[in-house]
C-alpha cells in the first residue's frame, strides 16, 4: 500500500512539473521595454504606395553605436537633431520586408548567368517554364536557347527576355518569320532550322549550369549578317516583361 502511494505521488509530482513546463513554453516572450535612448544624427520621412508617411530617426547610443528606428509622424514629433531622446520601444514600427515566393534553381541559374545585375529575371524565365503567361510551358533547354539566341538579335549583344519570349512564342507556333525582314526567302519552318541560321556556336544549358559557359561568348547570326534583323530592338542587359511572378 505504502509503494503503491508512493508512486501515486511521484506520478502526480511529474504531472504537475510537465504542465508547469508546457505553460512557460505557451506563453509568450514578453517584450523588451528598455527605453532606446540616444542622440539624434538624422530624420528623414518615407511614404509608402498607401500614402502612410513614417519617420526614420537616426541614434548614437552613449556607446557610438547607430540605430535607426521606425516611428510615426505623431511619435516623432518634436524630434530635432541633436537631440537626446528616450524612445518607447513599443512605439517602433517593424519593417516589413516582401517575401519573395522561390523560382526553380534552374530558373536561378539562367537568371545569375544571363541577368547578372536583375535577380527579377529568375521570376520571369520562371514563368516560361512553369507556363505562367501567355507563351505556354517549356523546358529550361528550350529557354536557355532563347535566351542565348535573343543576344544574337540584340543590338548590343545582351541576353534580352522579352525578345525571348517571342522565339519561345515562334517556336510553339512554327513561325519564325518575325525575325527576318519581308521578302526574306528560305525563312526557316522549325526550331532546328532557325536554331542554325540565327547561332553559330551550340550552346546548351548544360554549359551553363556546369558553369563552363562564357557570358560574353555571344553567337552571330547569319540572318543578321546575310537578311538583315527585322528585330532590332534597343533591349539591354537585365530587361524583362514586369510580371513578380514567382513560382517554386
């Protein structure tokens, strides 16, 4: 009776200690009330796309550390710089930063190699292969293609995606007669024929991805030397269709 009691008791004491514990992890952290004090460098105001208008204040702690802080126009009111402030840290608005919904790594890939100063541009190869606009759906050789035979039909050589777009386009409609001026004869009738008269060099995606392709190698086109390029579009490096659309 007397062991039975005994673990009835040690049973109940763990019971106890694991609620105790399950509540302090439930419950939430509670927040850091120590004042920001320090002096202020500068202040500047930011108005958001819904007309909101904030105040940035700039502080050097007794440290020389700097903190910039988001405030209200009514909380900073007042604030001059120079002066020494106590700032409620309840009082600061958190920045929110836009989270950006992941593209393929291919799509990462080809956007690092042909796009190096746009990250945007992994969102829009993105969307040609995931099918989200108006070209359809397409590999990412398909595309890497394009894309390196939109800086054939650039005027200064850069990779141009809307222009990619279009080949894409051509491609699934089996017309490429776009991209040769009127008169032209002999205008290529599938992918393999334009393939060879707009690149002279065979570029894949597989050079790319290994990392052994030279961004700057462009390929010449024979319908730019021999018919003339009825796309001669003034598109540089980093251009795209606007479309933020960003698909795993």
């Amino acid at each position: 009776m007397f062991k039975t009691k005994l673990l009835a008791s040690i049973l109940l004491a763990v019971a106890v200690l694991f609620a105790q514990i399950g509540m302090a992890a439930a419950a939430p952290a509670a927040q850091d009330t120590t004042l920001i004090t320090g002096t202020i460098q500068s202040i500047t105001t930011e108005t958001d796309a819904n007309g909101v208008t904030t105040v940035l204040v700039t502080l050097v702690d007794a440290q020389g550390a700097t903190q910039t802080v988001r405030l209200s126009e009514e909380t900073a009111a007042g604030f001059m710089v120079g002066q020494t402030v106590n700032i409620d840290p309840t009082t600061v608005i958190p920045d929110t930063t836009e989270e950006q919904e992941p593209v393929h790594p291919i799509s990462a890939i080809l956007a690092a190699f042909f796009f190096p100063d746009d990250e945007s541009m992994a969102s829009v190869i993105d969307s040609y292969h995931n099918g989200d606009n108006e070209e359809g759906v397409f590999g990412f050789g398909v595309i890497a293609q394009a894309l390196w035979m939109s800086m054939s039909l650039t005027e200064d050589g850069s990779a141009d995606a809307d222009l990619a777009g279009e080949i894409l386009i051509a491609k699934q409609n089996h017309d490429f007669s776009a991209f040769f001026p009127e008169g032209t004869e002999n205008i290529p009738t599938n992918w393999g024929q334009f393939k060879k008269a707009v690149s002279e060099k065979k570029n894949n995606l597989g050079v790319i991805v290994s990392g052994q392709a030279d961004p700057d190698d462009t390929m010449n086109t024979s319908a730019e030397k021999d018919h003339g390029n009825g796309k001669n579009k003034d598109k540089g490096n980093g251009k795209g269709k606007d479309k933020n659309k960003n698909k795993p």
